[in-house]
C-alpha cells in the first residue's frame, strides 16, 4: 500500500503546478509576479485574447507594463502603466495585498504602483475585454485599468466627466505626448494640444457640440464605447451623440479607439479571424483633417514649427520640413524644423541680400498664424520683392492681391487644397558643397511635400521615376495608336485649350478639373481632368485604362474624349456639361421636380448596370458614385463621371486595401471587412444616392438642433413605421405620389443592406425603378451585424 501512497503524492506533487497554471487563466493571486525580460509568459485573459505583462520596447532594453491584444501579430499595446519612466530589464511587478501593483527596478525602487488605499487585494483578473481589475475577497473592484485610460479606448469602457486620454509622444515613445481627449464638466468633448512643460491646454481642434446652458439634457456626461461597437457620448437625456456613422460587429472584430500620438483620435477595427497579413482598418477619424483643423493663436500647429502638415491617405498628417530647412532631432519627423542658414537681419546684409537670397516657391502652403504684415493690394511680383528686402521677412504669401509677410517660428504649416496662394520661402543662395547635398535632400522633401504623401511612396515613386525613364530612353517616345475614338493630346494643346488651366471647374479624388475651349466634333467646350496620384502606377496600366474607359459609350456616362500622357503630366479630357452636378441641384436653391428626381434616378442606375454588366467582359467598379460625381447635361440626363479611375488607384481592387476608397457617408461597409470587393459597393452607394435624391438630403445632415441624423437609419425606421412622407412634406408633388414615394425608399433600403449579398444586382434594381417587378418589404440593413 505504501507504494500506491508514494505514487499518489508523486503524481500530485507533479499535478500541482499545472492545477495550478490552469486556475490562474484570467486569475492571478496576491503574490503572483512577473519579470521584465524574464521569459515568463503574461498574464493572459480566459479567452487569451489579452495580456498583461512587461513588453518591451523596439530597439531598446527597457520594457513596458501595459495590456495589449496578444492574438494580433503586432501585439498592439491598449493601456500601459509606466510610459514616461518605462523599467529597465530585471524590473518586476508583484501583485500585493495593500497597494495592488508594485512595479520595482532591479535595485529593489519603486517605479510606479495602483497605490490602492481603499481595500484589501486578494486577486487580479484579465478580462476578456482588456480591463485588468484588482478585487477584494468578495470581487468588489478596488482598481481597473478602464479607469485610468492612457490613449486608447476598448468596448465596454466609458469616461466619465473630468476623463482624459493622452497621446504618446511618438508612436515608439510612451512620454506623454502633445495631444489630449477631455470630457468637460459642460459636456463638451474636447481634443486640445498642449503645452508639455506645464500641461496648458491650447486651443481645441475639436469641440464636440454636446453642452446646452438652457437644456441640460441636451449636455453629455459620458463617452461611451459600446459592446456593439458604437462610440458616443451618452447625454443626460438619454440620448447618444454618435462620433461615426459606420459601426462593425464586435463579435467579428477587435476594435479601439486611440489618440494617436499626432493628434488624430480614430476609431480602428482588426478582423478577429485573419488570414494572411492583414491590419487595423480605421472606421474614421476626428479630425477628418488635423493639418487645417489645428488653427490656435498658440502652439506649433499639427507639426512641429516651421514644418509643414500635408494628410496622407489614411488621414493622418505627414510632416515635412520646406526647402532650406531640416529637422531639429532628426528622429523626430513631426518635430521642429530649423533653417539651414540664417538668412537674418545680422551683417551687412543690405548690400548682400539680393545676391544671397532666393526663393523657393510652394503652391497651396500657408503658415497661417505668423503674419506681422498684409500688403493690400499687392501683385505678386511686389509681394516677392517686399520679402526681398525685408530681412525680417522669412515668407511671403500671395493669395488674390493681397501679400502676407511672415516671421520665424512659422507656426500651423499646411499644404492643402483649400488654402490657394503661392508661399515664397526664403532661403540662401549660394550654397557650399555640405550645403548642396542638403539642398538636394531638401528637393525630394519638397517634392514629397508636394505630392503630399509619405516619404516612403515618394521613394517608390522616384524609383519608378527612374525606370519610366530608363524604359522611355530605351524604347523611345512613341505614340501609341488608338482604336478607340479617344483622341491623344499633347500638354501644349491642353494648356493653350484650358487658357494655361486658368478656369477651375472643381477638385476631386483624383485631382483638379480645369475648363476648355477646343473644338472636337460637335463638341466645343471640355473639361480636363489633370491626375495628380497616379504613383504607384506605371505608363501601361493608364493607357490600357484609358483605353478601357474610352471603349465606354452611354447615354448615362460622361463621355471621354482624350487624354495626354507626356513626361508625368497625364490628363483626361471629357466633354463639358454645362448644368454642373447633381449635387449641386439636390442640395441647391431649387431642387429638381419630382419626376425629374424620379428619371434621374434610373439615369444612374442605367449608367451603372452598363458599367457593372454591359461595357466589358469584366465589370468596372466605380467605388465613388455620390450626387458629386454625377453630372446633368443640357437635356437633364444625369451622367456618371470619373468612372474607372479608381483602378487606377489602386492596381489591384481585390487585394489591395491599405487605403478605402470612396466618401464618408457613401462607402460600403465591406471596405472595412475582409470580404471582397465587388460592384455591390457600387449599389450600396447607389442606395445612399438615391435616399438623397428623394429626400434632397444628404446622407449625413445637421438638423436645425444641431442633432446629426442618419438618412438611411431614418429612411428605415420612417418605412417600417410607414411615416415616409414626413421628409417630403414640403415637396407637394412627392406627397401626392406615396407609391412611387415608398417604392424607391425601399429599393434604396434594399442597395444598402450591410451584407453585401442581400443587395441587389443594378440589374435588378433598374427592374424595381421601373416596376416590372415588386420590390419587397427590406429587411433591417443592419441585421448582419446586430441580431434584432
Ligand atoms: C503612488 O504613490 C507614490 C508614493 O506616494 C507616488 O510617488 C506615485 O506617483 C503614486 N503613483 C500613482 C500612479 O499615482
Ligand atoms: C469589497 O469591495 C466592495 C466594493 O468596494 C465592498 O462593498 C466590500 O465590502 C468589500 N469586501 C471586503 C471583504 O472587503
Ligand atoms: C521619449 O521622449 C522623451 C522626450 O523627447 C525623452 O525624454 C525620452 O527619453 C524618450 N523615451 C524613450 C524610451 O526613448
Ligand atoms: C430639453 O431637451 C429635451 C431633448 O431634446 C426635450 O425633450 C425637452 O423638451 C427639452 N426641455 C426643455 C425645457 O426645453
Ligand atoms: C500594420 O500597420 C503598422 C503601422 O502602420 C505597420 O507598422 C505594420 O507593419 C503593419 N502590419 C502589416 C502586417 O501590414
Ligand atoms: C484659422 O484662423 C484664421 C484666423 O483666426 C481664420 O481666418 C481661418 O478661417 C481659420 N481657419 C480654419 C480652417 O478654421
Ligand atoms: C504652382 O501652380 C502653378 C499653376 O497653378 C504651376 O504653374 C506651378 O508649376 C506650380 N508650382 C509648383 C512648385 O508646383
């Protein structure tokens, strides 16, 4: 017997750590602890969807004590506890009964601890939603990690008034950063830059709008991320202001919410189930652009000062310095910029000035904030040679004959369309040869600048560059024959047709549209489009667009006439329709009749199905139809425009999906999913479209309250509770005709069902538009995510 004995104690002395090991999943006892460095594995929730632990940081021997999603390759960190003063190698955190977390370095100091005081610990629990929570014996909660957020947000988490997020100092470095997230007492919700030295907020980049004086129910008093994915501040009310209309189901998705270290607080979802490399889509962004939303009398702007802020295209600002001036830390590209040369009042510098001295031009740059004098009127060349002699002056703005004189630091730096002017930087000639590798750094910066992407694609793009014309060198400049009746223009004849593009038409995805005279044909007037992102593509694959899109011919369709591919300048030109966009009719002074609504609405659909199903063997997805995009001509035919561009811009549609193409409002929600994209994202937007064109609403409209309403969640609700009419109720040709009325609000509530598989084909939609067949009662659009 004595043997069974010794074997029983045997096998539970070799049983117990692993009785053990499998207690502590998601449990952790008062004196457990882990090792910074040590090789121990963290702390992992039941479901191991989250950690707590030491990670270390790139490149370096110190480590953090943070919560990240362990499942995702990057690890990505979602709470950490040390960041201005992260433990080196060696350090160790104990879980203790009367202070919670101790974090200590090596030589035995505390670095950082819970410092509870309200309690007795017993354990420690990961749970399943990231929230790491100390417990006493009976589970009350004396601490949580959702408590004391640092920059990001998870589901289930909630700020109550006086929250506030932090942004990190740069997306490697865990100091507190320049940006943070408030909640106010009023119930405003607030993103400032501050000042790092003493905390001062600066100027608010983004006010929520969510206090009313008058009605306090009006006022939030939390921000809630929901188990659903929504994001909101919950008002005293009871009711919840939305921060972005797209939510993606939870049970399918990580998500966060994070201020980023550049100011830009964006919702982020990362399919649960991946396969293959993927990564954290964004759902949106506040600001939509930190570059011009960043407008403070104080501070340096988005970027550092002197700097310049250009959006890429995931809607976070790129930081470049201008020509003439580089970095202060150079590992620090949002940082300060400083110039290469003093080109100051010091010497004898009026004798020097003109000879030492030039300009470098930047079109659509501004520094806003440093003006010390206006000159108005002023022309250009006055405006230039006022900077000239002024040696305080380090920039000269012209915009419409007035000139702005700037001085150094150049604050709230911005490239973007919307500023217009030419900046005349000043910078100093004569360079020594150190001097000249700078300036030819200075080149490629500017250029990126211009280009407003990152310094990466701009890289690719100079290698690109640098082929194209290896390649033309090699093959010689031909020009290609053309089989379709698509005309090939030199830039000369464009230039001499558009005035020098001296009539702006509009700015789209895609680039600047300029107005013509040339006479083709029947055809007098054009609109060239210039393409202004085409990087990443090559000379091939424009022309075999160029070609395909020239192949297309519908009355619905905006007809291509020609193009220009001559050195990087290439442009389309198309007949110029004279009525301007549908857009521009729907949200106008006087809104298009009701039957004419009604023709217009099957126009695009007709214009789709032949893009989807009839032009070629293979369907051109358009992946940006928006009243925008759609054109009347003089006979009120609306005509779809800028179809098979976004091929262009993206090589290859199924696979490639780092950027989501399209507009907030109008984009389908697969782009944030990894199912395909196919041309159901055309009918979803289809949809959105044709709410609007009912309604003569957009998508997203403020109401008089300031409340933001949903067309489509309005749209279905109005439906099911058969209140369609109420939209309409000043368009008395609309609520005479209820069918018809009804009829397109439900086919529309059919095109933007989230699974794409329940939309319908435009065939079919085209079939429901023109009642050869019953449209049924849709189901909610919704319910692929939620189970209602
Ligand atoms: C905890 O208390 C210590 C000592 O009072 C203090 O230095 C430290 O900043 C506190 N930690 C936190 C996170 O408040
Ligand atoms: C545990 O904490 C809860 C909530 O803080 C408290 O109500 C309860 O009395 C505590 N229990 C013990 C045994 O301390
Ligand atoms: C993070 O940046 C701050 C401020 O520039 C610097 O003092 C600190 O050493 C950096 N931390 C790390 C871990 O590099
Ligand atoms: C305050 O606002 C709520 C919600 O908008 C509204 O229902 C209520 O009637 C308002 N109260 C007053 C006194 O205006
Ligand atoms: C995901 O994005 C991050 C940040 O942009 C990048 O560092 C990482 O390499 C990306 N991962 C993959 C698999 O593309
Ligand atoms: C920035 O501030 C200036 C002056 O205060 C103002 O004229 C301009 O409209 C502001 N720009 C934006 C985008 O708010
Ligand atoms: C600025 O724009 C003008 C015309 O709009 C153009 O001629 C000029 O080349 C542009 N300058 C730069 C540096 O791109």
């Amino acid at each position: 017997m004595s043997f069974a004995i010794f074997h029983h104690l045997l096998l539970l002395t070799i049983l117990l750590p692993f009785s053990f090991v499998a207690q502590t999943v998601g449990n952790f006892p008062v004196g457990a602890a882990l090792t910074a460095g040590g090789g121990a594995s963290p702390w992992l929730s039941p479901s191991g969807d989250f950690a707590f632990g030491f990670q270390q940081l790139e490149n370096k021997d110190l480590f953090l004590l943070s919560v990240w999603c362990e499942k995702i390759p990057e690890k990505t960190i979602v709470w950490y506890a040390n960041g201005d003063n992260p433990a080196p190698s060696g350090s160790k955190v104990e879980l203790t009964a009367d202070h919670g977390l101790v974090s200590r370095n090596p030589t035995g100091e505390q670095i950082w601890s819970s410092n509870i005081t309200n309690g007795q610990v017993s354990h420690g629990v990961m749970e399943d939603n990231g929230n790491f929570v100390l417990q006493n014996g009976s589970h009350g909660v004396l601490w949580q990690s959702f408590d004391h957020p640092t920059d990001t947000f998870l589901p289930t988490q909630s700020l109550e008034i006086g929250g506030v997020l932090f942004s990190r100092r740069t997306e490697t470095n865990f100091s507190q950063g320049r940006f943070q997230l408030r909640l106010l007492e009023d119930g405003n919700l607030l993103l400032n830059p501050i000042n790092l030295e003493t905390k001062l907020a600066y100027d608010a980049y983004y006010v929520s709008r969510t206090s009313d004086t008058r009605n306090s129910s009006n006022s939030g008093y939390r921000l809630v991320f929901d188990a659903a994915g929504g994001l909101y501040i919950l008002k005293r009310g009871g009711d919840g202001f939305f921060l972005s209309t797209v939510t993606v189901p939870s049970s399918d998705f990580y998500q966060r919410a994070t201020l980023n270290f550049d100011g830009v607080f964006a919702q982020y979802s990362y399919p649960k189930r991946s396969t293959g490399s993927t990564n954290w889509s964004t759902i949106f962004t506040q600001p939509e652009n930190i570059c011009t939303a960043i407008n403070g009398t104080l501070g340096s702007g988005a970027c550092g000062y002197n700097s310049i802020c250009s959006l890429n295209d995931k809607q976070r600002p790129a930081c470049t310095c201008p020509q003439g001036f580089s970095l202060l830390d150079s590992n620090d590209e949002h940082g300060n910029c400083k110039p290469d040369s003093e080109v100051g009042c010091e010497g004898d510098w009026l004798s020097s000035m003109e000879d030492s001295v030039d300009f470098v031009e930047l079109n659509n740059t501004d520094w806003p904030k440093s003006d010390y004098e206006l000159l108005r009127p002023s022309r250009e060349e006055e405006c230039r040679n006022s900077c000239l002699h002024d040696c305080l002056c380090a920039v000269a703005i012209f915009r419409r004959s007035s000139c702005s004189k700037k001085k150094l630091p150049l604050s709230n730096g911005r490239l973007d369309r919307s500023v217009d002017g030419k900046a005349f930087v000043k910078i100093k000639k004569y360079n020594s040869l150190p001097g000249e590798r700078k300036s030819w750094r200075a080149v490629i910066i500017a250029e990126s600048v211009l280009l407003g992407s990152s310094v990466f694609i701009n890289f690719v793009f100079c290698l690109r560059f640098f082929f194209y014309l290896r390649k033309l060198r090699k093959n010689g400049q031909g020009r290609i024959s053309v089989e379709t009746n698509v005309h090939c223009f030199t830039y000369k004849e464009l230039a001499r047709a558009t005035n020098d593009f001296k009539q702006e038409l509009g700015r789209g995805a895609f680039g600047v549209v300029y107005k013509g005279e040339m006479q083709i044909g029947s055809i007098s007037a054009i609109a060239v489009k210039e393409l202004n992102d085409l990087v990443q593509n090559g000379e091939k694959e424009f022309k075999t667009e160029v070609h395909v899109i020239g192949r297309t011919q519908h009355k619905n369709l905006v007809q291509l006439i020609g193009f220009c591919d001559e050195g990087h300048h290439r442009l389309l030109v198309y007949e110029y329709l004279s009525k301007g966009t549908l857009a521009q009719m729907l949200f106008g002074k006087s809104k298009p009749s009701w039957s004419l609504r009604i023709e217009m609405a099957s126009g695009i659909a007709r214009g789709l199905l032949y893009l989807h199903e009839e032009c070629s063997n293979t369907p051109i997805i358009h992946c940006d139809i928006k009243p925008q995009n759609i054109l009347i001509d003089d006979k009120c035919n609306a005509r779809i425009s800028d179809f098979g561009l976004s091929k262009l811009l993206m090589m290859d549609q199924s696979h490639t999906r780092t950027t989501i193409r399209g507009t907030r409002g109008y984009i389908a929600p697969e782009w944030f999913m990894r199912t395909p994209i196919t041309v159901k994202v055309d009918v979803y937007s289809f949809g959105v479209t044709l709410l609007e064109i009912v309604y003569c609403r957009r998508s997203v409209y403020t109401e008089t309250d300031g409340e933001e309403m949903i067309l489509i969640d309005w749209a279905y609700d109005s439906c099911r509770e058969g209140t369609l009419h109420i939209l309409v109720e000043d368009d008395v040709d609309a609520m005479n005709d209820r069918e018809n009325l009804e009829r397109l609000v439900k086919i529309a509530i059919w095109c933007v069902q989230e699974d794409p598989s329940l939309r319908p084909t435009m065939r079919k939609v085209l079939q429901m538009l023109e009642g050869v067949v019953e449209v049924p009662i849709p189901p909610n659009p919704y319910s692929f995510s939620a189970d209602c």
